[in-house]
C-alpha cells in the first residue's frame, strides 16, 4: 500500500511540474506560433497538485515508519 502511495506521489508531482510546459506547447501548435498565444490562458504552477503530491509521499513513508515501529514491538515482546 505504501509503494502505490508512493507511485501516486510522485504521479501528481510529474503531472503539477510537467502540466504547463505541455499546455505551452499545445498552444504553440495550436494557435500556430506566436500569432494568437497572447489570447490563450497560460497555465501556471498548480500548487494544490504538488501539495497533494506532498500528502501522498509523506503519508506513504509514516505508513511505512508505523510498519517498522510494529515490526521492532513484536520483536521486543
């Protein structure tokens, strides 16, 4: 469970930092070069995609240091 969180992370990382430079090209082809690219909406950083991101890779690694605490208790008992 911990990987897939993990992998899901990193996931919304890469889809956050990757979304405005596709987006920018998009429009490039799109709106064929510079002649119309001032009338389309740039995208910006998405914020809220890397603090999910966040959320997802922190919570995958206090899953993982709870496993281990486990593991050490069973082991001292």
């Amino acid at each position: 469970f911990s990987n897939s969180m993990l992998v899901l992370g990193a996931l919304f990382a890469a889809q956050a930092v990757l979304k405005p430079f596709i987006v920018s090209e998009a429009c490039d082809f799109l709106f064929a070069g510079e002649a119309l690219k001032g009338q389309a909406i740039t995208e910006t950083l998405d914020v809220s995609g890397i603090l999910i991101a966040a959320c997802f890779i922190i919570g995958s690694f206090l899953i993982r240091y709870g496993r281990e605490l486990r593991i050490d208790s069973d082991e001292i008992a």
